[in-house]
C-alpha cells in the first residue's frame, strides 16, 4: 500500500511510501509498517486521513479498523505531528482558486499548542507547514551557495531581515513569518469563508471539537511563489490487480505511438537551420527515421506531461502487441533479417509525479508463464491481464523465423569444421 507522510511542523515535502502489510490486517499494523519506513522517532505519532475530493472524508483513528475498508482507488494520507501535540486545537488547512472557487490538492494538518491563539499565531502556523513547498529563488540559491553546493539554510546569526535581503522582487515586502496567501476560517463543508483579524483570539476551550478549519485562497502569483504541485500528485492506495480489471475510457495503439514519434517535424522560427550552402538560417523539417533494430527493444511511454503550473501524470491505456509485432515497416534498412518481436516484460507505474509504486509483469520463457512482480510477492497471472493503464517500459525480443536460426546454425557449423 502506498501513502504519502505529511509533515505537520513544516519540516519537509511530503513523502509517499509504500508499505506490505496483509491483507486481512488492521490500520494498526498500517501505522506500523509506516513508521518503521519514514522513520518515526519514540516521541512522534502518525495519523491515516481519507482524501476525497480535496476534502478530508474521514480519519482512520481507530486500530483495529479493518484495512479491507479501504478502497483501491482510495487517497490515504499520513500526518506527522508530536505525541504532545494530542489534545490540542486541530488546525485544518484547505486550498482553494480564487478565481475558479473551487477546491484542489490535499487538506494540510497541524496543531496549535496554546491554550489561547490569535489570527497572527494561526496564519504563523499556517505559513510554517507551508515553507517547504516555497520556491528558491535565484537570488536565494546564489547567497546559500558554498563551492556549487546549495547550503542548507543561512548562517544563524543572519536576521529576519538579512533573510528577506536575498529573496527575489517576489518576495519583497514579505517577513520570515509573512502569509502571502489571503486566509479565512471555513466550516466543515468549505462552503462558508469568514476573515479575521490578526488580534482575533480563539481560545482552545471555546472551540467546538478543538478544530479549526481555515481555507488559503490561492492566486497565480502565489502559484510562483510555492510549488503547488506537492499537493496534487498523491498517489492511489495499490492493490495487486487492480489497474487489471480498470476498464479504459479511451486507448491508443503502440503503432500509433511510433507513428508520431517518427513523423516530419517543422522546426520553429526559434529553431532555424542553417543552410551551409545557402550560407543562411532556413525553417527547416526533422526527420527520425529506424535504421536497423536490435535484439531487444525497451519501449518508454511517456507518461507525463508539464505546463506552467501543472504537473500530471497521463493514464492513458496504450494498446500494445504481446505476440508477433512486426516493426518492418518502420526499418529503413532492407538487410533482409526478421524484425519480428514478442513481448517478454512490463514495468508499471502507479501513482504521480509526487511518488507512486512500481511493479513488473515478466514472462519466464522455460514455463512459457506470465507472473507478476510486487515488492517481495510473486504469483502467476493469465496472459490476458498483463495490459493495463499503469504500463510504463515495454521489453521485446526479437523472434526468428525457424529457416533463419538453422540457416545461422549451419554457416556457425561450417566455419568451424
């Protein structure tokens, strides 16, 4: 199972993991197999949130809940807070578009420790689980540089404002423990937004269930300011043979993956040729063309895609020949060899940019068998689930026609005669 740790003290990114654990277990042994992976130390505890529609659906608080309650394609997240911290005001943290208002990304998690806060102690706490998704700046990156390596962070006795110094015109205006992005309290259902003031005091006793919820409003030019993309990627929770019985809302073929990978490219008025014997820079096409193949062919499908802001992973169902795909088409070379290939391998990736799982399919020829790859667990599978959605390398051998090999068997023969 895969879960991404959030770091509720803003210490680092969150980080997914993936851990075995049986499948009639408990969310006890979950917490275990995931404090033993992310390093839990005697003092720290983990808490299993539901992810569901940029929401926090529920909290798996219970030990002995069964982990058969959790779905496939369910989003489960881990906070990571101090065991001190239990029984303190719960601070929950949305995001929002502003100018779409809706919902993206995961819910963060922390706590506020006094008994009495004000707004200025929420939106400090606010902006302390933030930092590490804030972009380094170049300016930054060039003062923290030491022999081309990037510091960790500035001397100590450098100052809130010897800090600010070094930050781009971005940041400019902004203290060590400034929030950029505007903040108001929300209900349970992020559906009513209230401001408040930096001197407003919530007091731990007065608030109903020690849980506050507030919703960051988030701009295109804070989206330059933190990287966003940390709050999306969450990988699905992974159970053997899942993506096998996904049906797929739409397909391409593998052919016509390399159809576009070796069509006519014009090049751009940024990407000129030039002429040596024009003596000039011309818009020019590329062209790849297949010289020859070799024995083995590993095919990489690209499997993500970026824009500006947006990292996402493409799910795309790629329908690919596991018997007799014939590449002679595609050779330029006319050397009369068979081009001819059988697929003996899979590699799969579940998840997003921000982490996922990876498990093979590979064929063992002696048995003429498929079986599947999962960490430390192998078990045979029919040949008929091997092709999935999550399929990202492809490994072909080439097949010889039987006159060819006994063709090559008699010339090897005769030489050494």
């Amino acid at each position: 199972m895969t879960v991404t740790v959030f770091y509720g003290d803003g210490s680092r990114l969150p980080m997914p993991f993936t851990v075995s654990v049986l499948k009639n277990g408990f969310c006890k042994d979950l917490l275990l197999a995931l404090g033993t992976a992310c390093g839990l130390k005697s003092d720290e505890s983990l808490m299993l949130a539901e992810v569901y529609e940029n929401k926090i659906y529920r909290y798996l608080e219970m030990p002995l809940e069964p982990l058969s309650s959790i779905k496939d394609d369910e989003h489960i997240v881990a906070f990571r807070f101090q065991k001190k911290e239990i029984g303190k005001t719960r601070l929950v943290i949305f995001h929002r578009w502003q100018e779409k208002a809706e919902l993206f990304g995961t819910p963060l998690v922390t706590y506020l420790v006094a008994d009495q806060s004000s707004g200025a102690d929420i939106e400090a706490a606010v902006s302390k689980v933030l930092s590490p998704f804030k972009k380094i700046s170049s300016a930054k990156a060039h003062v923290g540089k030491e022999n081309g390596i990037l510091l960790d962070g500035l001397d100590e006795e450098c100052s809130c404002s010897d800090a600010q110094s070094v930050e781009n015109a971005e940041l400019e205006g902004t203290s060590c423990t400034d929030l950029s992005i505007p903040l108001r309290l929300t209900d349970d259902r992020v559906m009513n937004f209230n401001a408040f003031k930096k001197d407003t005091l919530f007091e731990s006793g007065k608030i109903i269930g020690k849980l506050l919820r507030v919703v960051l409003d988030w701009t295109d030019k804070e989206q330059e300011l933190y990287d966003s993309s940390y709050l999306k990627d969450i990988p699905e929770v992974y159970k053997a043979g899942l993506a096998a019985k996904k049906t797929q809302q739409e397909a391409i073929s593998l052919s016509s993956c390399l159809d576009a990978f070796l069509i006519e490219e014009p090049l751009g008025p940024d990407d000129m040729w030039y002429c040596p014997r024009c003596k000039e820079h011309r818009q020019a096409i590329k062209k790849l063309d297949l010289w020859m193949l070799p024995e083995i062919i590993v095919f990489h499908l690209k499997r993500f895609t970026y824009g500006r802001y947006l990292k996402n992973k493409i799910d795309t169902f790629v329908n690919f020949p596991i018997h007799d795909l014939d590449l002679s088409k595609y050779v330029m070379s006319k050397d009369g060899q068979s081009y001819l290939y059988e697929l003996y391998a899979i590699s799969n990736h579940y998840g997003g940019l921000g982490g996922g799982h990876y498990t093979a399919y590979a064929k063992l020829i002696d048995e003429n068998r498929w079986y599947h790859f999962d960490d430390s667990h192998v078990s045979a599978v029919n040949e008929s689930d091997i092709k999935t959605s999550a399929a990202y390398l492809l490994f072909y051998k080439r097949v010889r026609s039987e006159s060819k090999v006994e063709a090559g068997e008699a010339s090897h023969s005769h030489s050494i005669s």
